[in-house]
C-alpha cells in the first residue's frame, strides 16, 4: 500500500506546471503519505480496513456516523427562522421550506422525521 501510494502521489508531483505548485503539493504528499504509513501500521485485515476507511472518511467530512435523529435538538437557529442540524452541517429546516420538513441543501433531498430518514 505504501508503495503504491508513495507511486501516485509522485505522479501528482510530476504534473505540477511550476515551482509554487510542486512545493504544495509535496507538503500535501508528505501528509498523505504519513496517514497511508500510520494506517498500515494497525494491520487491518481487508474487512477492517475498509469499515475503518468509511468511519475515517466520514468524520473528516464532517458527517455522522450514526443515523440523524432529526429532532429539534439536534438543530440549531443560524438564522431567522432558519435551523441547520447540528450533526450533518448540509441538513436545514426552516417553515417557510418544503413544510418545515428537513432537507439536504446538497441534494434537496427532504426527510421524513416520523421515520428518521
């Protein structure tokens, strides 16, 4: 894994057009490099490894790793009117939208609080 990383992320150095651009993105190879080292360091087998990805992915995007109870409390005002979910910050409710219902501001996708989902 370490190897093949270490391969593409060369690759993405490679195809920098100037200098500023490499120094970049040698700082970002460095810190994935050290992350793919640190992972291979927990010897995972394949099915751990690939529930750690998913949980490691979500949570540096910020989203829950647990099914959104889509209660008020799990809300906050950020504006007249307006709540924004305190768990997934691309989830709103607001009256005045979709009936109050909570939507995805990604996807417009609403959600049926009866059902959480």
């Amino acid at each position: 894994m370490i190897e093949n990383t270490k391969y593409e992320l060369d690759l993405l150095l490679n195809n920098c057009e100037d200098e500023e651009e490499k120094q970049m993105q040698k700082s970002i190879n460095d810190n994935v490099l050290a992350i793919v080292e640190k992972f291979c360091e927990m010897r995972h087998s394949g099915m751990s490894a690939n529930y750690e990805i998913n949980l490691i992915i979500k949570a540096l995007r910020q989203q829950p790793l647990t099914k959104l109870t889509l209660q008020d409390d799990e809300f906050l005002e950020v504006a007249n009117g307006v709540f924004q979910n305190k768990r997934d910050y691309r989830v709103f409710k607001q009256q005045d939208r979709f009936d109050g219902k909570p939507y995805n501001v990604d996807t417009m996708q609403l959600y049926d609080v009866e059902k959480g989902e």
